[in-house]
C-alpha cells in the first residue's frame, strides 16, 4: 500500500512540471517582455516632446531711413514687350521660420526668395520654391558699419583674407539648393568696398549667377560695379517693410508702383513678417492691374 502512494505522488510531482506550467512560464515571459519594450513606448506617446528652440532671424541692417534709388533716365529691361510695367518683389530672411516662410511661396504672384545660408530650413524651403519655378536666391550676410550688429553665419568680412571670403562666399552659395543668383543682407560697409565687392562678383560672374544691390548705404559700389565687369544685376528701389506698420507698407507697395510706372520696372525688398504678408495677400490682386508682377531675374540688366 505505502509503494502505491510512493508511486502516486511520483506522478503528481511529475504533473505539476506538464504543459500547464510551461505556458504559464511562456505567458510571463511576454509580460515581462510587454514592459520593458511597450512601457517606454507608451511614455514616448503620452508625454509630449519638448518643443524645439525657435533660432532668431538676424536682425535688419541699422539705418533710420533706407536710401533711394535715383535712376539718371529711365531704364528698361531689355527685351521687354509688356506695355505694363514691371515690379520684381524679393523676400529676404527666408529660412527661418519655416510657417509663415511657406505661406509666402503660395502667394498669388511669381515672388522671388532670398535666403540666408544658414537657416534652419534654408535647404528644405529653397528646393520647395526651386521646385514652385520661383527665382531663388542667396542672401549673403555681409559687413555692416555698426560692428555690433551681427549679421548672422557666412558673413563676409572686410579683415578677411582673400581665401577665406572666396571659401566663404562659396559655402554661402552651396547653402542654398537651386540659387540663380545673390543679393546682400545688411553689407552697408562692405558693398562700399571697390575692392572686396570685385572679387564677389568675379565668382559670382564665373558661376553665371546674378546680383541684386540691397542697397543698405548710399557709399554702395556694387550696382555700378557689376555692370562694369559684365555681372546681370539689379538694384532695389523700395524696401516695402523697414517699418512693420501696415499703413506703411501699403504706402511703400503703392510707392514701388508708382516708381514702376514711371521708370517701367522697380524692385521692391520685404522680409516674412506676419504684417507684410496679411498686406500683400491682399494687395496683390489689386496691383496686378497696374503692373505686371515677375521673377527678379527678369528686370536684372
């Protein structure tokens, strides 16, 4: 009888380590598994991620009243058969902010878009307007006369050696995917250099692109420069946005059409403020009558 009861608790022992007991060790494998690998998942889609650190545009060149543009005679584009005349409107600053940039490239009217060789979404927002059949161009910082305004990476420097401005300038250029051409952010001390400004257009001439003249100071040589080395240029008659009031930049866009109307093109320069794009939005339809809107390549000489 005791051997019997030997043998049954044999077979009980041997039952408890059976097929039961080892899915319950399966089943607590994969809880183990589900909290290691689905707890960090879950903390990753509740807990929301830190938003990212919103970079500054560099600032505007520093000048109370930005100097005019006098033609001696006026002057038109060559090959121009329009009997409206035409007005060229570059957006500076581009590739910083990248919401309010993106509203500006879907404005109703062929813009054309300067930027800044460093922003944060310089790369993704030009191949967007190279891609949209808008004029891109480098906006390159360049020495202001206030040394202590700092007009942001790629600045090209009057103390710099040639190597270094020709490497600068080149890496400046290589920023911004699909750029036809340059004009200058702020530069009021170094575009009224003879010296420097010829060895930024010799490789802008050899690279085919073109030059825009911000003009951020009177003393500029850059416009005259350029065409006296052959380098398609232009000039920018209206900055249409120095002040951020929306009287006056309906004024300065009204101003740029009148200068249009009488010289039979102009350029005007805004920047991608919240203000100037609510103003243009809606006056561009309205313009339009008046002028005949074109990329800035189209009223270079």
């Amino acid at each position: 009888m005791s051997s019997i009861r030997r043998n049954n608790k044999k077979k009980t022992n041997r039952s408890s380590k059976g097929p039961g007991s080892k899915r319950f060790k399966g089943l607590f494998l994969h809880v183990i598994a589900l909290l290691f690998v689905g707890l960090p998942l879950a903390l990753v889609l509740v807990v929301p991620t830190p938003p990212v650190k919103q970079i500054e545009r560099p600032a505007f060149e520093n000048f109370s009243k930005a100097p005019n543009v006098v033609h001696k005679r006026p002057i038109k584009p060559k090959g121009q058969i329009r009997s409206l005349p035409l007005v060229a409107i570059i957006i500076d600053d581009m590739g910083y902010d990248y919401s309010i940039d993106e509203k500006f490239l879907h404005l109703p009217a062929p813009l054309s878009f300067a930027f800044l060789p460093y922003g944060p979404n310089t790369k993704r927002l030009a191949k967007r307007a190279h891609s949209m059949k808008k004029d891109v161009l480098v906006h390159v910082p360049m020495e202001p006369e206030n040394k202590s305004i700092n007009p942001g990476p790629g600045v090209l420097t009057l103390n710099m050696t040639i190597d270094s401005l020709i490497e600068t300038l080149e890496q400046d250029i290589q920023a911004v995917p699909g750029a036809i051409g340059v004009n200058n952010h702020m530069g009021s001390r170094f575009t009224a250099n003879r010296k420097a400004m010829k060895y930024v257009l010799a490789i802008l001439k050899h690279k085919g692109l073109f030059f825009v003249d911000s003009r951020t100071t009177k003393k500029t040589v850059a416009f005259e420069l350029a065409k006296q080395m052959g380098v398609p240029c232009g000039e920018r008659t209206v900055f249409l946005d120095h002040s951020n009031d929306r009287r006056l930049i309906e004024y300065q866009i009204k101003r740029l059409v009148s200068i249009a109307q009488k010289d039979g093109f102009a350029i005007g320069i805004a920047h991608p403020y919240v203000n100037t794009y609510e103003v243009l939005y809606r006056m561009l339809p309205v313009i339009q009558k008046d002028v005949s809107i074109v990329p800035v390549h189209n009223v270079v000489h």
